[in-house]
C-alpha cells in the first residue's frame, strides 16, 4: 500500500470517529439541555448533515441553551476543516498516484527489505524471499530496468538508492534490513542513506574487493558478505579429491538425516551405474532424490538415467548412506591429487589458491596481468599458454575469470589441449552456466547464485540454505495443502521439486511417500532448483 493511500485511510478512519463522537454529544446534550430525546441514529443525521454543509440549523429552533449553540458551532468549523482543508492533504495525492502513468517511488510497508538495486544477484535473492513469503522492494534508478521488472511482478520503487529522500520515501525506518548490492563505492553510499535515516535498521552491504569491507562497516553496515570468497573455496573443493573429501558438504536437515551434492568422478563406482542401482541395499533410508545432468537439474531422476562423470547427485539419507555414497562418487584408485592450474588471480582466483595450498596441494596461477603471485603470464584461451603452464600435469583447471565469454573459450581450448584434465568453472552470469556444461566443463557454479543465497541466509537465517550448491533446499509451510498427501497434491510432478522431510509439532518426520497427509501448522522442507522452488512458492501459497 502507498503511503497516500495509508494516510487517506487514516483520515477517513478517525472522520469517522469524530462525527461518531458528536453525534452521541448532541443526543445527550438535546435531552439533558433541551429535554428532547432522541434516537442515535437522528443525532448522527443531524452531526452529517452539519458536516457536510448540506443542512444548517434544522433543529435551530430546539437549540435555547448556549452549551448547544456553541457545539452547534463547532460541528460547522471541524465539517468545514475536515472538507475544505484536510481532505485535499490526503485525497488528492492518492488520485494523483492512482491516475499517474509513471513507476512507484514510494512504498509503505514494514518488516520488508529493501534491496539497493537489481542485478542478476539480486535476482537470485528475489528468488529466495519470494520463496518463503518475505516482502521486499526493490530500489532501481534505471528506467529502462524498472519498466522491465515492473512488468514482471517484481515489487519495485524508482528512485536513487544514495538518496536519504528516497530511503525514507521506501519505509527503511520500518524495514527489516536494507541490502546493498550495488558497486562497492556505490555500497557505501547507500550504508550512509540508510543509516541517516534509520540508524536501528540492520543492514547487509555486498562487497566484491574484500579490501573494501572494513570501509563498508565504518559506513555502518551491520554484515558485509563476500561471496567470491566462498565461491573460490568451493571450486578449490570441487576441483581436488583432497580437499573435497575433507569438506563437509553435507547438510543436516534433522538427527542423522542429511542432504549433500556429490560430483561423480570418471573411474568411480558410481560412474556408468543407473540412477535406479546408485544406492545399494546395504544403504537402508538413503535416496538419490535429484541430479544434474551436464547443467540441466532434474528431480527424481529416471531410475534408468545413466550417470556419467559429468553428474551430480543430490542424496539424502542418513548421515553413513550419504558419506558411503561420497566415498563412491569419487575414484579410488585416481593417484592423489596434488596440483591445480588457476586461471584468473582476482578475488575467487585468489580464495582457489590459499584454500588449495592450505589443503597441501600445489597450484599454478595463470593471468593475462603480472603479479607477484602469478606463475604464467598470458592469455588462458591460447594454447601456448595452457601448455607453459602445464595443464595436461594437472588435476583440474580452475576457471576463475571475470568474463563468461573468456570462460567459455577457454573451457573449449582446455579440453583439447588436455583432454583428461577436468575443469571446474566459475559462471558470472546464471545464465552462462548451461553453456559452460556444453563447453565440456566437469563443474560449474554461478557467482550470482551463491551471492544471492547468501544474503537470502543472511536475511532469514536459515541453515538450510546452501549458497555454494547449484540446489536450493528451503523450509515453507503449505496451507494450500493441508488435509492432502503428497500423492494427491502431486508435488514434485507439478513442481519439480522433492519434498525431504515435514516438521510437526518440533519434530522432523523424514521418509515421507506420496501417502504423507499434510496438516495444519506442517512445514515442508524441499529441494529443487531455482524455478522449481518459484513454483512450489506459488502452490502452497
């Protein structure tokens, strides 16, 4: 609701009780002052008629007390005021906005979040509160991007982020958190704003050069989250068996019941199995519940699937089904893993080396810049360069780049230079991550993606929230199901998503089948990804 409209609706409200008010002063000042009774509802005649200066002094005649001409008089004044004075202050604006052709720059709200500004991070953020029924807004001073997002049902305000005008026009004083997720230099701004206006209010800055964080918290951001940090320790964990196997990846959904995404290895038990014969017997309550192939996320995957090295599954089980079932994704008889080729000395570039070394593995850092810590200058798509580093010596190839189209050329000039080498890629923008799977890369996790989870975790708070995996896991309750099972409501046929385990009452019920009938109060927790999760959001709503 617009603030006009809040404010007309104020208005109209306490009018109301003002004549209200004079209406029962009038009937007892009528029988206690002039001994004439009547009805409420004559007084209230009486009180409107006044107000809305379509009858004066009907009843002049019964007035002889000077307590009742005097209220008389002022139920004139307070009619005229309340007409000819107030209610332009609040009407008229809220026509104005109604009759205005042009985008919102003002919303009225509480426990929101305010988002400074779109972006494809962004985006994945919008993905996630939507998904759990958080309301936000969107700052954006771009007209061409708010004409867009307008259109596509995205809650969004034009105006400048950096202006303390436009902060206060978006209710940061009644919000639950503002999000900076613009530029650093652009961030910091957008800090200042917001605490100007609503120093109380929490507020989360992203920032992309970790040597700007400590400027970001002198500005009064409360939490500043570095994604590309995260993003780099993940492909360092994806790229090598070492560091993978000490990682863990799983995530607890209850008391031993876990979900975890494991990359099949070429050479492992698991590669050339269907996904029917995955799990073994001797692993009771484990479940290959979705998986990724060569980009493309599909839920309860065809038992007759085959998995190649190029899958990823999703399991879930108890925690030694899912830890059996990592053991086999990988290949045991590989040679130990000890060296990795960096493209990219950036950020995430950077974050692949320290974790990669920490892990006790060598690394070689290529970069088209010299530096003290890059080993091979050059350009990453030619050849020659690859070869100077020795790639085909290499376990993996880490794409940390700044440019997708660079990624993408480079994944394809990799692959035949050393065919075995795999290659795991960072994806800048989400959509650059199905290309890349085409571009033969083993593994690839968009920055956009972990970034927007992030903060989403940072935001709700939810554990289960994984930033650094391609599926999202979330926790909803379904009141458009209730009194349903599974089966009936066709979750996962409607939505792609696959429902984990439901919490009633304090506990977690896991092992749910399509005969689990949803109560009151239940909360589904569910994994599938991005559309997916948007889809089930709009089910259960």
């Amino acid at each position: 609701m617009a603030k006009p409209a809040r404010r007309a609706g104020l208005y109209l409200l306490a009018t109301a009780g003002v004549i209200l008010v004079y209406a029962l002063l009038y009937q007892l000042g009528m029988a206690r002052l002039e001994g004439v009774e009547m009805r409420f509802i004559e007084a209230l005649h009486v009180v409107v008629e006044t107000f809305t200066t379509v009858g004066y002094g009907e009843q002049a005649e019964s007035w002889n007390s000077t307590a009742m001409l005097a209220l008389s008089i002022a139920m004139q004044l307070t009619g005229v005021a309340l007409i000819f004075l107030t209610l332009p202050a609040f009407v008229l604006p809220l026509f104005a906005e109604a009759l205005a052709s042009g985008p919102a720059r003002i919303y009225d709200g509480e426990d929101h979040v305010v988002i400074c500004t779109f972006s494809p991070t962004v985006d994945t953020l919008i993905t996630e509160l939507e998904a759990r029924g958080q309301p936000y807004v969107v700052v954006e001073s771009d007209d061409e991007t708010v004409e867009t997002l307008e259109a596509d049902g995205v809650e969004i305000v034009q105006g400048n982020p950096e202006d303390v005008e436009t902060m206060a026009a978006v209710s940061v004083d009644e919000a639950d958190a503002v999000v900076a997720a613009d530029d650093d230099e652009t961030n910091a701004s957008v800090i200042l704003a917001a605490q100007h206006v609503a120093p109380e209010t929490r507020v989360l800055s992203l920032v992309e050069d970790e040597n700007h964080a400590d400027y970001h918290r002198y500005a009064g951001a409360d939490e500043v989250v570095q994604p590309r940090q995260v993003l780099g320790e993940s492909l360092a964990g994806k790229a090598s068996t070492a560091i993978y196997s000490g990682l863990n990846d799983a995530v607890e959904i209850a008391e031993n019941f876990e979900i975890a995404e494991l990359l099949v290895q070429g050479g492992s038990d698991l590669e050339g199995r269907t996904v029917g014969n995955a799990v073994t017997d001797d692993l009771p309550g484990t479940h290959v519940v979705g998986a990724w192939f060569r980009g493309e996320f599909v839920s309860a995957p065809d038992p007759n699937r085959r998995i190649d090295d190029h899958t990823v599954l999703l399991v879930a089980g108890p925690a030694a089904g899912v830890e059996a079932m990592k053991d086999r994704s990988l290949d045991g008889d590989r040679p130990p893993q000890d060296h990795l080729v960096i493209a990219g000395n950036g950020v995430t570039g950077s974050a692949v080396a320290e974790t990669a070394t920490s892990g006790g593995l060598s690394v070689t850092i290529v970069d088209v810049e010299d530096s003290p810590s890059v080993d091979v200058v050059g350009d990453v798509t030619d050849p020659i360069t690859l070869e100077d580093a020795e790639i085909e010596d290499a376990d993996a190839l880490v794409l940390a780049l700044s440019e997708d189209t660079t990624a993408l050329f480079a994944a394809l000039v990799s692959r035949q230079v050393a065919p075995a080498t795999g290659i795991i890629a960072r994806a800048n923008d989400a959509d650059s991550s199905p290309k890349l799977y085409r571009a033969d890369a083993d593994y690839v996790l968009s920055l956009p993606t972990v970034s927007g989870r992030m903060l989403a975790s940072k935001l709700l708070d939810e554990e289960v929230i994984t930033p650094e995996t391609q599926v999202e896991l979330v926790r909803r309750e379904a009141p458009a199901l209730v009194g349903r099972t599974l089966g009936e409501a066709n979750v996962r046929a409607r939505t792609d998503c696959t429902v984990l385990a439901v919490e009633r009452d304090g506990q977690t019920i896991t092992g749910v089948d399509a005969g689990f009938r949803i109560r009151e109060g239940d909360t589904l927790v569910v994994a599938g990804d991005d559309d997916a999760v948007d889809a089930f959001a709009e089910l259960v709503a």
